[in-house]
C-alpha cells in the first residue's frame, strides 16, 4: 500500500484512505505514516472493522463453508446467523488500535474508526465519505468483500487503487470480485502482490 501513496501524491489523485478489515492496525498505520511525510495532505484514514472477528462465511464461500462448520462443530461453536462473532482472525480493540496510532504521531482528526459489521458500517459510512484515493479490503469472505465493493467503489477516484487482500486464497473473495468486475464492465489489470493479494486501478 505504501508504493502506492507515492503515486497518488505525484498523480495528484484525490481521496481519503480506506481499509476495510485492519486486524491490529499495522497496515493503515505505515499508510498513514507515510501519507503525513507530505505536508500538502489532508487525507483521512478511515479504519473499517468488527473488532470481533470474522463473522461466519456462506455458501457463497464454497469449501470454507464446509471446513468451517465442520471445525465449529468439532469446538461446540455453530453459527446460528451470518453476522455474529465467531473469534476467528480476531485482532486488537478499536480502543487499543486508537492508542496504537496515538502513540505513532498519526493525527486523531486525521482518523476514522467504524466499528462492526461491515454489512452495517460499510453502507452507511459510503454515504458520508469520499473520494478515495486507496480502498484496501481485507474481509476474507463473499459477503464482506461484495459488500465494500458494491458501497465504496463507485467513490475511488479514477486512477485510485483497489487492493484486495484475500483474492488469491479465498474462493468466495475471488468470486465476489470477479462477478463486480464481471457486472460493471471494468477493464482493468488485476496484478498479484504475492499468492493471496491483487490490486488494480480505477479506470
């Protein structure tokens, strides 16, 4: 993500920062760092995450559906509805990750923290927010990458980047992706930072 700060800064593309899924804020942060090196700045980083967890996947989310139901009941831990806490990939509290930019220098009028479900946060926020220059998603499954892309999208600015962490892992990701790209007619280059992560500019 840092690569591409350089490049909004010398393409002067407008917008604020977005992660969706920030675990313990490691990511968002260095983003941030390094957006602040430009005193011209004024973006804003907005922190969009449960603080919980994942929630279950779908059916959309083919074989991990499966694999996780199976797991859950080996533990005692079904899950009775898509959006509920399952302590799976769960990272630092909102507050914790509030201090951990604090004591980083990253400017708290410089920070937005939505907190829960993206299914709930995302769409609301959508309406309120924007342009973007960066939209990081990193929310494993069908459900909560569609989500981000069907509410946050339209709000990149051209030439800004979307990256998505989980595309090379998680069938459910990959699809929600390839079914947006698919609906909107979207032409543009899909490039694998490694084996999981792929990112590309709005046209």
């Amino acid at each position: 993500m840092c690569q591409s700060i350089g490049t909004i800064h010398a393409e002067a593309i407008p917008g604020d920062i977005v992660e969706c899924g920030v675990w313990s804020g490691g990511s968002l942060a260095l983003a941030a760092l390094w957006d602040l090196q430009y005193s011209d700045s004024k973006r804003i980083y907005h922190a969009f995450d449960s603080f919980e967890g994942l929630p279950p996947p779908t059916e959309d989310d083919g074989a991990v559906f499966e694999n996780f139901n199976t797991n859950s009941r080996k533990k005692n831990r079904i899950a009775t509805q898509k959006l509920q806490k399952t302590g799976v990939c769960a990272g630092d509290s909102a507050d914790t990750v509030r201090m951990f930019f604090h004591k980083l220098g990253i400017p708290a009028d410089r920070s937005r923290f939505h907190v829960g479900w993206f299914q709930d946060t995302v769409p609301a926020a959508a309406r309120e927010i924007g342009p973007l220059s960066i939209l990081r998603i990193d929310g494993d499954w069908y459900d909560s990458t569609k989500v981000c892309l069907d509410h946050l999208y339209d709000i990149v600015s051209p030439g800004g980047y979307v990256i998505v962490d989980d595309y090379g892992c998680f069938s459910g990701c990959k699809r929600a992706v390839d079914e947006f790209m698919a609906m909107y007619n979207i032409k543009a280059q899909l490039t694998f930072v490694d084996d999981h992560c792929v990112w590309f500019r709005k046209p």
